[in-house]
C-alpha cells in the first residue's frame, strides 16, 4: 500500500511522523523521538495519569474546537492524525518562559513533592483552565476533583493539589489563541482517509461509513480501533502484534448523537464523555455511574461502542443499557441489522459479530412516565477503578405494583445478564419487603459468579443483593429515601477546598 505521513499540531507546531510503527504510543514518541520528557510513564495502563497530555480537535458541523485529556501511553500515533496534541512543555511556551497560572497555583499551594506526577496533575488542570476561561465559569470543588480523578499522587495527598485547582482562576489570566488552532486544524484537515503502514504492519482511517465497510470487508481479520483504552493494553502489557488496524475516529457518521423513534441514538464512534452526557440528559440517575467510569482521560478517549464491542463481562455500560432495552445495530457491505443488546452476547468475550460486521450505534429506549432506573458500580476504589459488581434497575410502579422489571448485572457471569428469575419474583407484585425477600432468593439462583482477584464468590452475592434493596429503598412507594440517604459516599459531598 502507498503510504502516508501521520500530521498532526505538536505544541502548536505542525509536524510528520513516519518510521514508526503503527502501535508506537503517544507516550514513548514523545519522550524517545521528541525528546519532551515532561510526559511521565507511570503504569502504561492508562491508570496513573502520569502521562496526560490534552488533544485538541474540531467538533460538529461548526467546526468547534474542543480540548480534553488523553492518557498518552495508551494512544497510537496514527490516531492523532489531524488533531493538535499539547504536552506540560507548551505551558512554558505560552507564557514566553514563565510560569502558567496552574503551575504558579502548583507552587503557591505546595501541590508537588517528587513532581513525577506533576506535570499530569498541570495538564489535567490546564484543560479544566481553558474550558472554564472559555465558558466564564469558575469550576465548584466537586468538578475540580472530578476533572483530577484519572491522577494518581503518592506524596502529597490530594488537599494541596485540590486547592492548586481553585488558586488558579485567582492568578493573571493566560488564554489560549483559539482561532489561530482552529486555523491551523483546517489546514490539517484531509478529504480522504489516512493509510499508513511500516513493515508488515497498516493503519487505516477511513473517513465515511461506507468506506469503513468496504474496508472491513476487504480486511476481516483487522482489529478494529475506537479509543485504544483496552487495544493499548494489548500491546503495552501483552506484547501482542496487532497487524492490521482499522480505525474508527474520523468516521463522522459514527460520532452523531440524536433521537428518532422513541430512542436516543448514540454512535459507536462517540466518547464515553459525550455518550454518557447524552444518557445523563435523560436519565439524571446515571450520573454518580457517569462520573466513576473509569477517569476523564479514559472517558475522552474511549468509545460507547468500543466498550459494547468489547464484550467485557465487567464492562459498565451494559448492564444499564440492557436494563433500559437498548438494541444495537451493526453495519456491514450486506446491509444493516438491529438486535437486543442483550442478545449479542453470546458466551464469555462472543458476540453474534460476523468477521464483515462493525458497530453502528446503540439505539436507548428514551424515558417513559413512571420509569424507575438505577445503575452503582461496586469496587475496591471510588474512582478510576474496575467493578467486582455493576447492577441496573428499570421498572415502573402502578397501583403499588411492579410492571415491566429488567435488571442486569456485570461481574456476576461470563457476559452482562439479565436476571430473569429476580424479575419474574417481582413482576406484577406489591413493591414491598415480602416482594424483596423473595426477589432476593430468586437472584441467588440467576448467577453463579467466580472468584477472583477483585472479590470473591461470596462477595458478588452479597453486593449484588444489596444492590436491589438499595433499589428498594430509594423507589418503595412508602418513605422512600433520597439518594444521599443511601449513598455511602454522600457525606464527603460537602467537604470543600479553599485556596
């Protein structure tokens, strides 16, 4: 194949990449080829935050530009193409040699110690610096930790880094040239898609769904690459050869987000950011699930159809998406098929994907008067962790009486699953303790869960069925509780920081 130059903005500067194969992470060309050795490598899993670096690109048929965290050492070089990347030396840069705001914050807060954590820690508050300078917004204490969540310290607890992050907004303000980026995008821009290759290795980026198929028809055993959240691992931890790689992120198609037909349809090409916003903006109960999916950096990177390709028996999408009687649609050069979420898993990492197939989209039954929906997460850290547990919960209530259950769980079997004994115990019944009691007895006998390095046997059972009682609790048509009554976290909400 003809072969052609990975391009993209490195600290504001166009640049070329060739000579590298198509795996090499942002993380190691950084450091290795471009000697900006300011990007740690912590854990190269994308846990650690070490590495952040912020990824600027153009959004939307208005071309917005748009600026987010990445965790470098789990994205592919190719998959930066046309796109700006920004590492903690460009700070310098933009203040001609002296100090950003976020690091003078740094300082003045005491907010490093070793410093290898450091310039994650700056990058992940120079994107929340932008975005708040840009709308006008001063962040609250909870968006700032939310917006820290993918960062790791060992040395200086978190206080003086929280604080470094309200400081900030109270320093000489230093913006960021937006039009002369967006500019410099444009001229980036490609008609078609890329195709790149080193070896015996090729990158494929096609630009429209239709050339994805045809792409995908030709090449069957390509693996397909959305966000590189889980792929990076392969190799970083796996050492694995990957060959041919098709890459989904430039297919504008896959990365539209609208409603028809009673369901909100969310490409397999959108981030877990924006998926999850979507969904929240209909269903507000997802949010705490929202918010300790993974991290920020993660969340802008992967995908809401790579996390339902994947097929991960603890994946967090799924549970809730097959509570709520999502379908996914697949796409091929034979045409287009639609299937129940649930279905599409078929044993433990199987999915009904024919070798031609890719994911189109997720289609969510939008809300319907009545509608009761809960999903939580269970693991051993609040955030940027995996579950040992994921449970979900729709239902409606009339007349006192349970209509329509669904409940799935992650982490209880080989695949997400739904729990059909448990909703046959509670279909059609008074929503009530008796109803519970049994209901509790029948989810003893949907699953039979492993043990394993994040909880055993026993465990899952026991936080499986806590789960359904929390749910209980909160929509129980007598004295039900709010939330924050159930929420074990809920007394740390009202902690704050002051700079």
């Amino acid at each position: 194949m003809n072969t052609q130059a990975i391009r993209f903005l490195l600290n504001g500067e166009p640049v070329e990449v060739t000579g590298v194969a198509p795996t090499t992470s942002l993380l190691n060309w950084l450091r290795v080829h471009q000697r900006l050795t300011g990007t740690k490598e912590g854990c190269a899993e994308g846990d650690c935050g070490a590495c952040t670096v912020v990824v600027g690109e153009l959004e939307g048929e208005d071309d917005a530009l748009r600026l987010q965290t990445v965790n470098a050492c789990i994205q592919f070089v190719p998959a930066l193409d046309g796109k700006a990347v920004f590492t903690v030396e460009y700070l310098r840069r933009q203040t001609g040699g002296g100090l950003h705001p976020v690091q003078q914050a740094m300082v003045d807060c005491h907010g490093s110690q070793c410093g290898f954590c450091t310039p994650g820690f700056v990058m992940s508050l120079w994107e929340l610096y932008n975005d708040c300078s840009a709308s006008g917004d001063r962040p609250d204490d909870n968006r700032i930790r939310s917006a820290l969540a993918g960062n790791l310290c060992r040395c200086t607890g978190y206080r003086p880094i929280l604080e470094a992050g309200a400081r900030m907004f109270d320093l000489p303000a230093v913006g960021l040239d937006g039009p002369t980026l967006r500019a410099q995008l444009l001229a980036l821009r490609r008609r078609d898609g890329l195709a790149y290759a080193h070896g015996e290795n090729s990158f494929h980026a096609p630009r429209t769904l239709a050339d994805l198929a045809a792409l995908r028809s030709r090449h069957p055993e390509a693996t397909i690459l959305a966000g590189c959240t889980d792929i990076g691992l392969w190799v970083n931890k796996q050492f694995r050869e990957l060959g041919a790689l098709i890459y989904i992120g430039q297919v504008a198609e896959l990365r539209q987000i609208g409603e028809a037909g009673g369901a909100l349809r969310i490409g397999a090409g959108v981030s877990l950011s924006d998926a999850y916003a979507a969904l929240c903006r209909h269903y507000p109960e997802l949010g705490e699930l929202w918010d300790r999916f993974a991290s920020p950096p993660v969340r802008n990177a992967g995908t809401l159809g790579g996390n339902i390709a994947n097929g991960s028996p603890i994946g967090d999408s799924m549970p809730v998406l097959i509570a709520l009687g999502s379908r996914i649609v697949l796409h091929s050069v034979r045409g287009r098929r639609t299937l129940p979420l649930q279905d599409f898993y078929l044993d433990y990492m199987k999915r009904d994907l024919a070798a031609d197939e890719i994911v189109e989209a997720v289609e969510v039954p939008l809300p319907v008067p009545g509608l009761q929906v809960r999903s939580w997460k269970v693991s051993k850290r609040y955030d940027s962790d995996i579950s040992a547990v994921c449970g979900a919960f729709a239902l409606r209530i009339e007349d006192g009486r349970v209509r329509e259950p669904r409940i799935a769980f992650g982490g209880m079997a080989a695949t997400p699953k739904r729990a059909a004994r448990t909703e046959a115990a509670l279909d059609g019944r008074p929503w009530d303790e008796e109803t519970l009691a049994h209901a509790l007895l029948a989810l003893e006998l949907d699953y039979a869960p492993l043990t394993d390095m994040r909880a055993s046997a026993g465990y899952r059972r026991r936080a499986a069925g806590g789960l359904l009682r929390r749910f209980f609790l909160e929509t129980r048509p007598e004295v039900s509780l709010a939330a924050a009554q159930t929420r074990v976290f809920a007394a740390f909400d009202a902690c704050t920081v002051t700079p």
